[in-house]
C-alpha cells in the first residue's frame, strides 16, 4: 500500500504527482504487462545481454 503524506494546505496536485512518482518506483505496471504476455527463456536470456552490453557502450562513450 502506497501512503502519501499530505501537508496541512499542500496543493493536491502536488501530492498527486508524489503518489504517481511512488507508484511508478514500485514498477507495478511494468510488471503488469510483462504477465500480459509469455516470453520464452531464451528470449529473455538474449534481451538482457543485449542491454547489458548498451549499457556497456554507454559507459565506455561516458568515460
């Protein structure tokens, strides 16, 4: 459960935009669709090394 405290005379959208941030934080939907829709082992496996090695090249062009 996600709680936002609310400030005496804080604006709402304010407290709207730190209830968005928080739930975003615990990545609900992104899990939500990942369940949406089955992806193979292998799949996954070929995904996340291709991010590794992005994330890889980002760092070295960084440095």
């Amino acid at each position: 459960m996600i709680v936002v405290p609310v400030k005496e005379g804080e604006n709402i959208e304010r407290a709207l935009k730190k209830f968005k941030r928080k739930f975003e934080k615990t990545g609900v939907m992104k899990e939500l669709r990942a369940r949406q829709q089955f992806d193979k082992p292998s799949v996954l496996k070929r995904l996340a090394k291709e991010r590794a090695i992005y994330v890889q090249q980002l760092n070295r062009v960084e440095e």
